[in-house]
C-alpha cells in the first residue's frame, strides 16, 4: 500500500508540473479527443481561408499599380511625367489637350523636350486632303495605326503622338485606344513597357482647331472645287 500511494504521488506531482508549464485550457486546434479524419477537416478549412498569391495575382496587383500612375500625371508605362498640359476631355480614359497646346506644338514650342512627335489624323483621305494640321499623317484604319509599332523610334527623349478626327469623338479615339492595346500586347513580357507611352488627343478635333488657328491648317483648294462639281 505505501509503494501504491507514493507511486499515485508521484503521477500527482507530474501532472501538477505539466500544469504550471502549460496552463490553460487546450485550444479546439489541439484537442487529443480528435480524429484523424477531423484533424484533417480542420487542416484543410485553414487552409481554405488562408490568401493565395499566385503569379496571376501579382500580375494584376502590377497592372493597378500601373493604371494608378496613368490617372496620375505619369505616362502610360509610369516611367516619366506627361510632357504637354491636359485637359479634362470627353474620353476620360485618354489624355486630351486643348488645340492651344497643339499649336504650341506645330509652333515648335516642345521641340528641346521630344525627339518626334506624330499628329495621328484618323479622318478620311477626302478629309485629309481637303486640309489638314501642319505636319500630320493621314491614318485611317488598323492596319495603318499598328504599323507604327514597326516603325524605328529615333532618339533617346521622347516619341510623343497625338490622334484627332473631325471631332475626335469616335474614330480618333477609338485608334488611340486601338493602338495602347496594340503596343501593351507587343511588350506584354516585359509589362509595363511601351512603345508609345505618351498618346494624347486633340479635343474637339480638327473642328476645333481649323476654327481657332488656320494659320495652321495645310489646304488643298482643288478637293473643294471637286465636290462643289458632283
């Protein structure tokens, strides 16, 4: 009897020391009580709420950090701050200025800031040539807007391009949106990089130029006197 009771002492005094090392209760993670099969549920639920970062998540997390320069003041691949004034335009994804900084432009005023600079004009050849702003290209479908990604860029500053239309409400926008899908999909392995990082448009267009500064406006008379003879 007495070798029982110091043998139930001495459980008692180890239990007691268990105690005093590790008090409280036994959290439900650890409970002894548990199945496999439950510790297993439990395991996978964790898991199951637990984030996952994969690449696709880190690519979009790049990708809004990006779109967050753009609706800053840094070009479209964050880079650089945008060169030329802007102004709250129609379009509200695209960066648009007002035809008092185009003419700067075709006066030569950002000259020492670009290596080129291309006035994009969307309107049709007939448009084109009945006038158009000093200096522009006359492209009017994909296929001539996506050549320009093919097109050697000149210069260690900056390639600048601006699209217009008559009004610049469909067709020049819808080529500037065009061509930033084209240039994002050319470099999509080495996102964010661009091509043409720096697009504007010209707001109100053609119109709105030609009514304030014709002394910019190349016209060929004879596309007039053609259609006042249909």
């Amino acid at each position: 009897m007495e070798f029982l009771r110091k043998s139930l002492s001495r459980r008692g005094s180890a239990n007691d020391a268990r105690k005093s090392l590790f008090p409280g209760k036994r959290s439900a993670e650890t409970d002894v009580n548990s199945s496999p099969i439950q510790a297993s549920k439990k395991a996978r639920d964790c898991s199951d709420s637990a984030p996952i970062y994969t690449l696709n998540t880190l690519s979009n997390d790049i990708m809004q950090a990006v779109e967050t320069l753009e609706l800053a003041d840094k070009v479209a691949d964050g880079s650089r701050d945008y060169t030329l004034p802007s102004i709250p335009g129609q379009h509200r994804d695209l960066r648009s200025i007002s035809p008092e900084v185009m003419a700067d432009v075709v006066s030569g005023r950002y000259k020492y800031l670009f290596s080129d600079v291309t006035i994009v004009d969307c309107r049709y050849p007939y448009e084109f040539e009945g006038g158009h702003i000093k200096g522009a290209v006359n492209l009017f479908t994909k296929d001539d807007v996506n050549a320009l990604l093919h097109r050697p860029v000149s210069g260690d500053k900056r390639h600048v391009l601006i699209f217009h239309c008559e009004f610049s409400s469909e067709r020049g926008p819808k080529m500037y949106r065009f061509l930033r899908s084209q240039d994002r999909e050319l470099h999509k392995d080495q996102y964010p990089a661009l091509l043409f990082p720096e697009v504007y448009l010209l707001h109100g267009g053609y119109k709105a130029f030609f009514n304030k500064f014709k002394v910019n406006i190349n016209v060929q008379y004879f596309v007039f006197f053609y259609f006042l003879l249909l």
